[in-house]
C-alpha cells in the first residue's frame, strides 16, 4: 500500500492475481513498466518497519482490514482503507457512530446547533465521527469529547490539523480517538480530504450537516454518505444565507430534515434494527467489494470513457451509466479515484 501509484483498488486486485502480497511486491516494477513508468521500485521491507516503529513510539494502533477490531461499517465501502491508524481508545471503534460535519465559518446559530445535537447524541451513547476541521467539526468534537468523539485526519495521526485543534485533539484520546490512514509523519494535502471525508461517512450509519454552502466539502461527505448507503439527514437554513445553501439543497432532494436530537435517533434506530438484521448476512470482510477482473489497462480506459462523455455542462450520473454501461459498484469507486485526482468535478446537482 505504501508503493508509488498503488491505490486501494490495485492494493486488493494484485494479491489475488499473483497469489500472495509477496509475489504482488515481485511484480510491481514490471506492472508499473507496462503503465509507462520507468525507474520504478516497490516500497521496501524496511520502509514499513520504520512506519511500525513511528507508531509505536507514539502509542499508535494499526489495525487492518479483516481483524475483529476493524469497523464493520468502513469495511462494507467499496473503497475502504486497507489499514487505519489510531491514537487513543480502540474499543470505540465498536460504539454505534454518526458523522457530523459542516461549515469552517459557521454562524452563531449553527455552532450552537452543532453543540446542542452532539452533546444530546453523545448522552445518548452515540459516538460522534468528524474531521477536526475550524467551525461546526470543532463544535461537534468538544461537545462530545468526555463522552467519546472519533476525529479522522487527513495526514498522519500525529498530524493534527488545524494546528489551534492540537488541545482538542488531545482531549479526544480518553474516550474517543484519532484515526488516519495515512502514514505516520505524513502532512495533509489538499487531496487527502476527499479520501478523509469518505472514511467519516464510511464508519457511520448517518451523516449530519449542519451548514454547508453549495459548492463545500461537505457535500462531497454527503454525496460519498449516499453512494455507501448511509442515511443524510441536514439541518435547514434562512434561505438567504449562503451557508445553509448545501443543507436546503439536501433537504430538498430527500435528505431529512433535522430540528433536533430526537430526529438523528429516530434514524440511528431504524438502522441498528436493519443492520443488526443483516449482521449473521454480511460476508467476511476482505471478500466483499474487491475488484478481480479489472486490469490497469482496463481501469485506464474506463477512466477514458468517462472523460471523453464528459465536457463543461454536467451530466447526471445515472445518465453517464447508462451511456458507458458499467454496473454502479463499479462505477462509484472510480469516478471517487477520478475526483480525488482532480480530473474531474462533482456538481451538487448532477
């Protein structure tokens, strides 16, 4: 996973082609060779060793795809992290969570609105997930933070980000958690938060906004929330402010309205009773959402085909399956790849 240009796809996809991680390792340079680069070299055995070693010496927990500790939820996304990082309390992995997320420069009422409902939710036993980010994340993680609240980092678990979070950070580690899945040591980039937010919805049976402005990180968590099943719920706005743009927009495309704690676990309910249902059903989790068939040839030209269908006006998503005729599960996870490289641009309406 800590190879040049090995995504998550490709990490699950080469072991079961070559029949071991070892031999996936052997034939990296010559699978890179054939993508057109040249010099390529694998990340070596000692290179992981000193990734162990930095997160031991911070007190850090890795815990991988298939292990009892890996949250049952994450592992269910077609593109869930091979291994996480964590800093602080591993069992609360296992409580039942919900995101919440939403505007760095939030008003006076939706801060409040963030501390009111994390702190009646996490009363209530609930764990709130988000990304230690300025505004509403801030809210939410010390309004819950002596109960347990999860904050998921775009760099590296020793990495905190904002720097003025460090405190609350800190704070998160009795009851709640730090959580990444980069390396240790590794600073944030602009391309890192996309793949964050998918793990903040991705641990969740729920995701929350409360305030987002139409073009926001937070409606790329709500959008991903959606293509892994998980319930949005928004918190409406004054029509005239732009922060609340995002939340009336979900609202009006079906997403629930939120007005108070009582309605976040109403839904919460409703999807322990459906998962607690579907628990004795859900396959192991490495044998679930791994692509086998794909080659990079193939993924590379599936990328072609939906560059080409695209231009400057947007295209709906069901429209670009129908055109290209490729199922959703395997859709979904390339056009997130697509996204996160910047290649192209999800509309909040398309």
């Amino acid at each position: 996973m800590r190879s040049r240009r090995v995504g998550i796809a490709t990490f699950y996809r080469l072991p079961d082609e070559h029949g071991s991680a070892a031999e996936a390792l052997k034939a990296l340079p010559a699978i890179a060779s054939k993508a057109g680069l040249t010099k390529y070299t694998a990340a070596t055995r000692e290179f992981a060793e000193c990734e162990f070693k930095a997160g031991k010496q911070i007190g850090a927990h890795l815990i991988c795809r298939g292990e009892d500790r890996y949250p049952r939820l994450l592992a269910e996304i077609p593109d869930a992290p091979p291994m996480l990082w964590l800093r602080g309390n591993p069992e609360v992995l296992q409580r039942l969570m919900f995101a919440m997320v939403g505007a760095r420069n939030a008003s006076s009422l939706g801060t409040r609105m963030a501390r009111t409902l994390a702190g009646e939710l996490a009363e209530a036993g609930y764990v709130v997930v988000s990304g230690l980010a300025r505004g509403i994340d801030t809210c939410a993680h010390l309004a819950a933070a002596r109960a347990g609240s999860i904050a998921v980092l775009a760099g590296g678990v020793d990495m905190v980000y904002p720097a003025e979070n460090l405190t609350l950070a800190e704070s998160l580690l009795k009851s709640g958690a730090l959580v990444s899945e980069q390396p240790i040591g590794m600073a944030p980039f602009a391309r890192h938060f996309p793949m964050r937010n998918r793990i903040i919805s991705g641990l969740c049976s729920a995701c929350v906004i409360v305030e987002a402005a139409g073009k926001s990180g937070s409606l790329i968590t709500a959008r991903g929330a959606l293509d892994q099943g998980r319930d949005v719920l928004a918190v409406p706005g004054h029509p005239f402010d732009a922060r609340a743009a995002g939340c009336n927009m979900l609202i009006h495309d079906g997403a629930t309205l939120v007005q108070n704690a009582e309605d976040v676990i109403a839904v919460l309910q409703t999807q322990k009773a459906l998962n607690d249902g579907q628990a004795e059903q859900i396959p192991l989790p490495l044998e679930r959402h791994v692509p086998h068939q794909r080659s990079l040839a193939e993924t590379r030209q599936l990328h072609q085909q939906i560059l080409n269908r695209l231009g400057p006006s947007p295209i709906a998503e069901d429209q670009l399956l129908r055109d290209i005729g490729v199922r959703t599960s395997h859709m979904i996870p390339v056009l997130t790849n697509l996204e996160m490289d910047g290649q192209i641009r999800r509309a909040p309406a398309a």
